[in-house]
C-alpha cells in the first residue's frame, strides 16, 4: 500500500511539476510574441517566429486544450504566411493559413454547441454564435483569418470556398462582441471580403467602405494594413486610382514608431504596399 501510494504522490508531483512548467514557459512565449511584434526588422523577424511557433506545439503536446497557446500557434501560423509566404510562395502560405484556421477551430471546438454547429450549415452556426460572448473573440478571430486568407488563395477549389460563409459568420461574430480587437482586425476582413468582388458575386463596396471607415476609427490610422486591404480591394475593384495611391502613400510615408507594439505589421504593410504599386500598371 505505502508503494502505491508513493507511486500516485510521485505521478501527482510530476503532473503538477509539468503544469507549473508549461505555464511558466507559455509566460516567456506569449512576451516573445510581444517582442516579435515590436520588431521592426523583416528578416529578423523571419528567423525569430518559426521558433517561438513551435515552441508552442510542443507545449500544446502536454497541454493540447490551452486556449491562450492555441490562439497564439493560430496567430503564428497565419501571421507567418501573410507576412513571408503568400505573395511569392502560395502553396505553402496556404498550408500554413490552414494551420492557422485549425489551431483555431480547436479552441471554438471545444465548445460543445459551436463544435456541433461547425458541422452543420451556415444558420446553425450563426444560431449558436448569437448565444456566445466576448470571450470566444480571439479563437473566432484568428479562426477567420487563416480560414478566409486559406480560401483566397484556394479559389479554384468548390469546397473552400463554399466554408466562405462561416468565416464571415465568425468575423461577423467578432464585430458585435469586441470591434477593436486586433485594431478594428474583423472590419478590415469584411471590409476586403465585401471590396474585392463584383456585385453579382456577392461583393458591396458601400458596405466594405464602411468596414473601412469603421477600421480607421478604430485604429486612428495607426493599424497601416487598413489602407493596403483598402488600396488592394475597394480602389482596385472601383478602379479608382486617387484612392489606390492616397492609401498606398499613407502607408510609405507613416513611420513605423506610430504603433511601436506593432511595428512589425506595419513594416509587413510597407512592404506589401511596395509590391502593389509595382503592380499598378496591371490593376488599373
């Protein structure tokens, strides 16, 4: 008996040893992600945040139903691929953007109505989400973003895009429940959703100039991928080049240190303002 019983305090003491660690490193990781954010240098950036993400998988192993390291794996996985895969390497970006959505999707899933829902159709999931508060906003959020950024960039696939609506549904979701999440994030989604399509195909450029508009209430015009989605979606598709070029050199000529805990998404704005108006002579 006095075996067993160090046995079962030996196993406790480990399990309680191994939670302590998991949120101790979690800790260092989510104030790593912090000082990614704050970087302002590309390529540095590049070589710190493959680390940090798996770092993160390998806590999720001993900690699989983590919320906060599922959503910051989420965040990764789909910051990486918008920052250094999608315009030049869309395979993988689009790998990684599924990444990203699944990391999220097992924090919606564990919710045992959204899970259902998820399964179901698109009004089953609205359904459920009216009932749902403020603190499914991050899951729901970086869910979205690396299902919606997965079917840009899979639009020769039926099925990818029929999951459209859900993604709407989730940022939809977001937008009721914590607008300035992610700096206005959720209104700059549907902002780009509703600017880049053509009427028939479900595309609103009055509805996406208010997302916009909204956004940069929010943000201040801080935020400065707010222009390029708005440049890259709304003026391409109107084909007005005023805008396209007022959005554009907003975002060249704002410094950096304007959001410096975000310096890192504005310097990935820059850059992607940069190759859009290499492309100008294509878009208009």
């Amino acid at each position: 008996m006095r075996h067993i019983l160090l046995c079962v305090s030996l196993f406790l003491f480990s399990g309680c040893i191994q939670g302590i660690a998991v949120s101790t490193v979690g800790g260092i990781v989510d104030d790593g992600f912090t000082a990614i954010t704050e970087e302002s240098d590309l390529d540095f950036a590049e070589k710190a945040l493959p680390g940090n993400i798996k770092l993160l998988e390998v806590m999720l192993k001993s900690d699989p139903d983590n919320v906060r390291m599922l959503v910051l794996t989420s965040q990764g996985y789909s910051s990486y691929a918008l920052a250094y895969l999608e315009d030049s390497l869309q395979d993988r970006a689009r790998d990684f953007y599924a990444r990203g959505r699944d990391y999220g999707l097992r924090v919606l899933r564990q919710d045992n109505d959204l899970a259902k829902a998820l399964d179901g159709t698109v009004d089953d999931l609205k359904a459920v989400l009216e009932r749902k508060g403020k603190d499914l906003v991050p899951g729901a959020f970086w869910t979205a973003f690396g299902w919606g950024s997965f079917i840009q960039l899979s639009l020769d696939n039926p099925d990818a895009i029929g999951d459209l609506p859900r993604a709407e549904a989730l940022m939809e979701f977001v937008v009721r429940h914590d607008s300035a999440y992610y700096y206005g994030g959720a209104h700059v989604f549907l902002g780009t959703l509703y600017g880049s399509r053509p009427k028939i195909l479900g595309g609103n450029i009055d509805l996406a100039r208010k997302h916009f508009e909204s956004a940069l209430r929010i943000n201040g015009g801080k935020f400065l991928m707010t222009y390029v989605y708005q440049a890259k979606s709304v003026a391409v598709q109107t084909l007005d080049e005023e805008l396209f070029d007022t959005c554009l050199r907003k975002v060249q000529e704002t410094s950096l240190d304007i959001l410096p805990e975000f310096r890192l998404a504005n310097a990935i704005a820059k850059h992607k303002a940069q190759l859009l108006l290499s492309r100008r002579a294509d878009l208009f």
